[in-house]
C-alpha cells in the first residue's frame, strides 16, 4: 500500500469488499474475468480519488455512499481497460495476461459490458441525477477518446494539442469526474467543486504524460506490460510529437516511419532519438506543470490528511517508475 492509500485504509478496504459483492453473477465467466481483473491489484487511483475528496469535505460523517461511488469508478475504468485491451491486442497488462488473451476478445468485451451496466445500475441507487450526467457523460467522453485516438494511430503528423484532447478524453476525464462527483456527493461550496474538478483534470493529464514517457524508458517487470507497445501500436504520442519537431529530417522521417507501420524493429534507433532530443524530459517536464497546477488547487480545501495525501498522490502521479 502506498502512503497516501493509509489516510483512508479503512475506506479502501470496505471498497475492495464492496467490489467483490457488486462482482456477483449467476453467470461463472463473468465472475471469472471480473475477478481475475481485481485480484490484479494495480494502484486504484480512481476510487482513491474518490475517497480522498469525500474525507477532505467530511462527507463520511454524514454517510457511506461515498464507498459506492468510488466502486463505480473503478467498474468504469476496469471496463475501459477490457476494451482497451481488446481494440490494442495487448497481451500483458499489470504483469500478467490480459483477459484477451486469457479468455478471448468476445467474453472481454461482454464483461466490460456487464461492469459498466453494473456501474450504472449503483448508480441508481445513489440516487443522485447530477451523478448520473457527470458520469454518463464522462463514459461517453471516454468513447470519444477512444475512437479519436483509433483514427490518429499510425498518423505521424498528429499535433500535440489533438494529443493532450486525446489524454484528456481517456484518462483526465474519469480523473476529473472522480473528485466532481465525490464533491457533489459531499455538498462542496460551488468554489470547492471547480477547484476539485481542476485537481483531477490536471492529475490525470500528468498520470498519462508519464505512461507516455515509461513507454520509451522503462522496462516490462516494472511497468506490467511491454516496452514499446504504444510504437507497435502507431500511438504518436508526445515524446514522438517533440522528437519529430527537435529532430533533424533524417531522424523526424525515421520516426514518422516507424508511426506508420507500428515497427519495433526501429524501437532502439527510436529511444535513442527521443532521449537525444530531449524530448523524454520534455514530456516530463510537462507532466509535472500538470502536477503542480494539480496541487495549487487544493488551496480551496481545509488542511487535513487528506488534503496532503493528495499532494502526494500528484508527486507519485510524476515521479513513478510504473
């Protein structure tokens, strides 16, 4: 467990309870798929997002939904990844097989389907509609996201504002929507709310930024999955935007090649460009820009545990190697 897990160890333990009840199926393989999906671990910053917000804003004295508020958004995410995995044939995810390649494509796309229908049905219960448009039309940002990252895969002269709208639609967004709903859940002043919400678009932005860069400087044990997938894929991410833009036309054609065809074959020449030219730390660099307008945001809340975990959370979210 992570430093900022323990100001609300308690909660994440009724948490990943509550995942495991809300997993229930009279149908086997559902079970199966979802379980295998949990007892992956991996960091659950989502619903810690969750957590993190309803404790700063003092929500747990006045109820317990919060716990089933960051549930749905771990079941959100965990669809999100079965199908991403899917659309990206990838085979590793966390250090092990993905579901995909455990089960087949079919039974994870269906039980992406079941958690994000069982998402919606919690939802329900809450029984608050300003929730339900926030996440609904989170989940439906995300799929445009999707889809739009779908269209740029293998096209090397996608720019880097096109690049940070597609992060933002797959990963800021559930960020964002994490500490809006743990908000509303929680009463938060109308000033509270937005500054919130800035926290989570701003982490999300930086988290990602960072997964970009691990993808050319990192190794398969310590991400959980494989060194390069993003280039086997075509992804033009930002250290391929700025290495093309620094690079000289020998080097930014090489890349733009590689984009093209997905090649590994060219992975090393690649890494070897995009820490020439600076654009590793410049990608850094601009996750942690993300992290520290993150931070300034939490000026608008009152000084807690919570509070300082999450600035915590924004220093691990920039200085991870996973």
């Amino acid at each position: 467990m992570l430093p900022f897990h323990k100001a609300v160890e308690a909660d994440f333990a009724a948490v990943n309870q509550l995942i495991i009840e809300q997993l229930h199926s009279n149908v086997g393989l559902v079970e199966n798929i979802g379980h295998y999906l949990v007892e992956a671990g991996g960091k659950r910053l989502r619903p810690l997002l969750v957590l993190l917000t309803a404790n700063a804003l003092n929500y747990p004295a006045r109820g317990k939904q919060h716990l089933d508020l960051a549930a749905i958004i771990e079941f959100i995410h965990t669809a999100t990844l079965l199908h991403d995995d899917v659309v990206d044939i990838s085979n590793m995810r966390r250090g092990r097989p993905t579901a995909n390649a455990k089960w087949g494509n079919a039974p994870s796309v269906l039980v992406g389907d079941f958690l994000y229908s069982r998402a919606f049905q919690m939802m329900v219960a809450i029984g608050s509609m300003e929730i339900m448009q926030i996440l609904s039309d989170t989940t439906n940002t995300i799929s445009e996201g999707e889809v739009q990252q779908l269209v740029n895969a293998k096209d090397p002269t996608v720019s880097e504002a096109n690049y940070l709208e597609v992060i933002y639609k797959k990963t800021g967004a559930l960020f964002e929507a994490a500490c809006d709903t743990a908000a509303v859940l929680a009463d938060a002043t109308a000033e509270q709310r937005q500054a919130l919400k800035r926290y989570g678009y701003h982490l999300g932005l930086a988290f990602q930024l960072i997964d970009d860069a691990l993808d050319y400087e990192g190794d398969a044990e310590t991400l959980g999955k494989n060194v390069g997938d993003d280039l086997a894929e075509g992804k033009p991410t930002l250290p391929l935007i700025q290495a093309m833009a620094q690079g000289t036309a020998e080097e930014s054609a090489l890349i733009a090649d590689a984009i093209r065809e997905g090649a590994l074959d060219q992975l090393q020449a690649v890494v070897a460009i995009v820490q020439r030219t600076g654009a590793l730390q410049y990608t850094t660099d601009s996750a942690k820009e993300q992290a520290d307008l993150a931070i300034a945001q939490l000026e608008h809340l009152p000084d807690s545990p919570y509070r300082q975990a999450m600035t915590e959370l924004a220093h691990f979210a920039v200085g991870r190697d996973h």
